[in-house]
C-alpha cells in the first residue's frame, strides 16, 4: 500500500468530510435484482475501487478491502467507511426511479468515478431493457486496466517546467454577504435546462456550457449587489490530467481557474464576454501553469509528511474547516456519453454539503443540461436571480423548490499500527 498524496487535502478536517453524490434519475422505476448483479458485473472492472482507509502515525494509505460494496433500497445516504457501507469508500443505493453513487474524495474525484458510474448504468440497461447495448466508450468487466488508471499525479517528484512567465489571475473576488452568516443548514437547487436549445444558445455565443453558466451567475450577483467593491470571481474547476499526462488517472487530479467579471468585462456582449473568458482560461492552462500548479499540491503533501503526528497535520490544514472561496465555484463534469443507454437516463445530479459558500455543479445527461446551485445560506435570491436569467436569454428549463439536505460525513478513521501492518502488509510512502 502507498500513502495517500491526491486527496489529502480531503483527509484531516474535523469529523472527517461528507460524502460526494452522482444521483441519477431513470425514466423507469429501477429494479434492486438487476441493479444488483450490474454492480458485481462493474465491480469486476474496477477493484481499486472496494477500498477502505487505514491511518497509520497520522498518515493516510488507502488498503484493499475484501469486504463487496453493499446495495440497498433507500433513499438515506449512508457513512462512507463506516460498517453499513462494509467499510468502503463507494456506496450505491437506489430507490423509486434513483440510482445514487456516492464516493471519497480521498479515494477519486469525479472524472475518476464517473467511468464506473457508465458501466454499471450500462449493465443495468442491458438487463432491465433485455438487450445488449452497443458498448463503445464503456469499460467492461474482464478488460484490462488503462495505461495510468490508479497512477498518483502528486507523487514524490515535481513536474518539470519551463521559463515561461505565469498569468496574472485574479483570485481576490466580492465576497457574498451571505457568506457572513453562521451555517446552520444546506440548500440545494436543481435546475433542468433543454439541453439543445443550451448548447445552441452557448455556441452561437462563443461560448461553453461552464463559461455560459459562469457568466449568467455573475451578471445575477452584480444585479443582487451593484455595489459590489472587488471583481465578482468565478473559481472553476479544472481536470489536470491532459497536461500531466494522466489522462487515464482515476485518482483527484483537479486545479481551479479563475474568471473575473469586471466593470469592464459587464460592459462587453454576452459574446465578447466569453470570447475574453476562454482566452483567460486558454492562458491558465498552459501545460506548465497547470504543473506549477500540481507542484503546489506536491509541495503541500510535502510539508504534511515533515509533520509526525495526526493532530499536527489537523492543526496546519484546520483553514480547510471554515474556508470559503469568493465568489463563487462551478464545477463541470461533463457529458454522460452513455451512448445508446443513455434515452433510459433523464438527468444527474451532483452534489455534497459540508462546504460554505455558493456551489455550481453541471451535468449534461439525457435531454438536459442539469445545474445544482448548492448553497450554505438560506436565502433565495440568487437562485431567483439566476432563473430569471435563463429567462430573459430564452433557456427552456424546469426547477425544484429549495431543498434542505445533508450529504453523510465519513467514518475513515481506522487506526492503524503493527496489527494493521500484519493484516494489510507494508506500509509505502
């Protein structure tokens, strides 16, 4: 076993972290037997995957785990690690016409997870539906695993990088006011939008789906607060594995980019907007940007392995327990690409709570482009703001109310020593 370098970040935070979900919705009711041998069919193509945490002297490794990921009919989420999940740091449960898929940080971050999520969604439509599927762009049980598939971008050694200068970003945003207030509870909104007519809409504006929602958000929160006195900044998540040379890495392998919207920038069309938009991103993800910032990370789990013990590695990542990102974040994770399957699919959703501040999440499945807005306020404002402005861009979409809900914080915490040496084997750094 290696000590866990992706992901640390994840490991150290008071009461440990909640639990990060894929919820996916299905035209049809699901069926718990067949759901059930499609996840021991997918299982089979990823075993890295049945894992379990140990800590051992305050450091993390990540420890096979013999126990099989248990499927249940609920609608709760449970403690990733914890006995009712057999210890695992994945857990899959259905009901009604849900599929949730909930995992660790620690363990993959969720370009790293979504390959599974395809192939048991595979597997189950080809049971429920009696047919076999074409397969193409699916992993299936019995392949062997991808060049890098369980390789750690923050190893030991830093990126190699050249001379170039690096951009100047902006990472100083308005701070929302409603940041301000004590967190009591979390709030989430789903929004659908009509997939085609986004997409069309996102083009004709020289724009992607992340910069077009990036965009929309900040032009809400200049009209809620006009007298905004900092750059309204949108921290995007980014996927590093293309410029590190990792694209088959399942493990977190993300970096953030960061958009301004000026008093400048509002003054420009929606279209030159997302033009300047995609040339500051094109800039921060010049490949030796992208590894200066992967050596951050590397230097960071650096200082975390000088310490000795657990509660010194609490101690100096304790800024992670209240940390809130201004402006705002989106995070982007693509396309299902469930190829013929994917008409059985009628949106996904990604969520967590456990995190201040104001949260995007997208997701383009079925015939929509899902928006999450994920928030640690109670107030409504901005998601009103926000589908107003849908509206006056003429986006078809459909909305929940405002939903109370709480992802489950983890229960990782096994403790490691010569007994967990004799049962895991050696302990590698």
């Amino acid at each position: 076993m290696k000590k866990i370098r992706s992901g640390q970040a994840y490991l150290y935070r008071d009461g440990g972290i909640r639990s990060t979900v894929f919820d996916i919705r299905m035209k049809d009711k699901v069926r718990g037997d067949l759901l059930r041998r499609a996840l021991d069919k997918a299982m089979e193509r990823y075993p890295y995957l049945t894992s379990k945490l140990v800590e051992k002297n305050g450091d993390y490794y990540i420890a096979h785990n013999l126990l099989p990921v248990i499927l249940a009919k609920t609608d709760k989420f449970r403690a990733l690690g914890s006995m009712k999940v057999n210890y695992n740091l994945i857990d899959v449960t259905y009901k009604d016409k849900k599929i949730c898929v909930a995992f660790h940080h620690a363990l993959c971050d969720g370009r790293g997870i979504m390959p599974f999520i395809k192939t048991l969604l595979y597997y189950y439509c080809c049971a429920k539906y009696n047919k076999t599927f074409d397969a193409t762009g699916i992993r299936l049980a019995g392949e062997t695993l991808l060049a890098g598939e369980t390789m750690e971008p923050f190893g030991d050694s830093k990126y190699d990088i050249g001379n170039i200068p690096m951009p100047e970003v902006v990472k100083d945003g308005y701070a929302l006011p409603e940041n301000a207030n004590e967190v009591s509870n979390y709030y989430r909104y789903e929004i659908n939008i009509n997939r085609d007519k986004f997409m069309a809409f996102a083009k004709e504006n020289n724009a992607t789906p992340a910069i077009l929602v990036a965009l929309l958000a900040s032009k809400s929160i200049k009209k809620l607060h006009p007298g905004v006195d900092k750059p309204i900044v949108c921290s995007m998540a980014s996927d590093m594995r293309k410029e590190l040379g990792l694209e088959n890495t399942h493990k977190n392998c993300v970096s953030s980019l960061y958009l301004p919207y000026t008093e400048a920038a509002e003054k420009l069309s929606l279209n030159e907007q997302a033009t300047m938009y995609r040339n500051i991103i094109k800039q921060q993800r010049q490949s030796d940007v992208v590894k200066s910032a992967a050596n951050n990370q590397i230097g960071l789990s650096d200082k975390l392995d000088q310490l000795e013990t657990l509660s010194e590695k609490k101690q100096m990542l304790s800024f992670f327990n209240d940390f809130c990102i201004n402006t705002f974040v989106i995070s982007y994770a693509g396309q299902l690409q469930l190829g013929e399957c994917e008409k059985y699919v009628d949106s996904m959703h990604l969520y967590s709570s456990g995190t201040k501040g104001l949260i995007l999440n997208m997701l383009s499945a079925g015939d929509y482009i899902t928006v999450d807005l994920l928030q640690s306020f109670e107030s409504e404002q901005f998601a009103s703001e926000f589908m107003h402005s849908l509206e006056e861009i003429g986006l078809e979409y459909n909305s929940s109310q405002r939903i109370d809900f709480k992802t489950t914080q983890d229960k990782t915490f096994v403790t490691g020593g010569r007994q967990a040496e004799k049962y895991y084997g050696k302990f590698e750094n």
